[in-house]
C-alpha cells in the first residue's frame, strides 16, 4: 500500500508540476500574441499550405487566416493547462496506470506555442539555429505525445510495468531520436507555422501505425478485460486524435472549431471511461 501511495505521490508532482509550466506558457503566448497577431500576412514569404486532408478539403473553400491559426494555438496551450488541471482533480486519488500517458499526451500540445518562433523571426530577425532548434523540440513534444497514447493503450491491453521511469525513458528515447535525426528546413515552413522537416513520407506512417496500434490495442483490453469502457477509450483516441491533427494542421477557421471541438470530446471520453473503469478498483 506504501508503494501505492509512493506512486500516486510522484505521478501526482508531475501533474502539479505540469499545471504550473502549462500556465507560464498560457501567459507568454498571451503575451507573444500582442507582437504577432499584427503581423498579419507579412509572414507569408516562404510558406506553403499544410497537407493535411481536412486542410485540402477546407482549403478550397477558406482562404489562410492567421487569426485563426493563432487561435488555434492558443486553444492547444489551453486545452493543455485545462486538461492537466482536471486530470489531477478527477484521478488524485485514483490509481489508473493508462492516466499518466494520457497526461503526457495532453502536456504535450503545449509545446505547440513554438511554432510562434516564426512570426518572431519575422520580427526579431532571429538566427537561423533558434528555428532549427525550436522545430526540434517540437517534434520531439509531438513525437513523445503520440508515443505516450501508444503506452497507455499498451497497458490498457494487459502490459504489466513494474518501473514507470523506465517506460517514461523508453518513451523519451525514441522521440529524441526522431527530433534530432530528421532534416529540418529552418527557412521554409506552412501557413500553420509548422517547419518544414524531411521524410514526410516515413514519419507519417510511424503516425499511422501508432494510431491504428492505439485502437487495436485498447479493443482489445475490451475483450481481455470483458469490460466494453475500453471500447469508448478507443473511440475517444480516434476523436482526440483527429481533433490534434486539425488544431495543429489547418490554417483556416475550420482548424480551432473543428479541432478543438474533436480534441475535447474525445479527451474527455477517454478520462471518464477510464475514470470508470479504475473508481471501484
């Protein structure tokens, strides 16, 4: 029972400590916006569209709007903060082995501030190494998020993990490999401020199979554990996936509308489904 305690102790400092970083990040976004947001168009230099498919669809009908892409990242750092807020209060006292990676998943969008670095630059004249840097260390939050929904679902199916650190690291080494391996292009990026990186086609399919891994793995903790909760987890990925793709990739007003409405309903799908399963354990 002292090793329960222990371990909701330490995973409990790390929602804490979430909710504080994800706070300073809602202020200095907030405070970026007054320098960017006028910027307008005037960052339009060495951009493209993003390729999205919803991007596609919507792009033939709305024209770019970097209020909205603005908005879009202000609704990620906010989903983030409101999202760690409430995790700690539901879960503080429930021990749910899957809640952790879903926390992870949800810090993980407020990195999505950094794509502000490119409107700065048009500012500021930054050097080069600071985009290529900040690109990095937003893949490496994407990467690290989308891994840790993965995990989560791993144990959902019945993966026994004795040493929580020792996942947290196998999370974070792949990630790092992914963010410091890839070429990033630190002088052309999209209309979402997204830089442009290299093997699109490769890292796009890890993204499939990561996903279509995440459904098939807590489908099939539905059937292990005869408990149909799982069904909606899975279904809840599905929804708060998509919703992430859209806010991050969609430089229209479909993208914060649509994206957000879709991140949020199946976030919450997955946390209350989840927080049934674990209430009576």
């Amino acid at each position: 029972m002292l090793k329960l305690i222990m371990t909701l102790s330490e995973r409990n400092t790390f929602f804490k400590i979430g909710m504080i970083f994800c706070s300073i990040i809602t202020l200095l976004i907030i405070a970026a916006f007054f320098r960017t947001i006028p910027l307008g168009s005037t960052v339009e230099e060495n951009v493209r569209r993003p390729e999205y498919f919803l991007q596609f669809i919507t792009g033939l009908f709305l024209k770019t709007d970097y209020l909205a892409v603005h908005v879009s990242l202000a609704l990620a750092v906010l989903f983030s903060l409101i999202s760690m807020i409430l995790i700690h209060s539901f879960f503080e006292r429930t021990s749910a082995p899957e809640i952790l990676y879903i926390a992870f998943f949800a810090f993980s969008l407020s990195f999505e501030a950094i794509r502000l670095i490119v409107p700065l630059h048009t500012i500021n004249i930054l050097p080069l190494f600071y985009l290529t840097t900040a690109a990095r260390v937003l893949l490496f939050a994407r990467y690290f998020g989308i891994f840790s929904l993965f995990t989560a679902s791993v144990c959902a199916a019945g993966l026994e993990i004795q040493r929580t650190r020792n996942v947290v690291l196998f999370l974070l080494v792949p990630a790092l490999v992914i963010s410091l391996g890839v070429p990033i292009d630190s002088q052309t990026w999209d209309t979402c401020f997204n830089p442009m990186a290299g093997y699109t086609s490769m890292f796009l399919m890890i993204e499939i199979i990561v996903f279509f891994g995440v459904i098939v793995s807590f489908f099939v903790a539905a059937h292990n554990r005869r408990s149909k909760e799982y069904y909606y987890v899975g279904i809840g990925v599905v929804i708060a996936l998509t919703g992430r793709n859209v806010l991050l990739g969609v430089d229209n007003w479909a993208g914060p509308v649509i994206g957000i409405l879709f991140l949020t309903f199946g976030t919450w799908l997955i946390c209350s489904r989840l927080h049934k399963i674990h209430l009576w354990l």
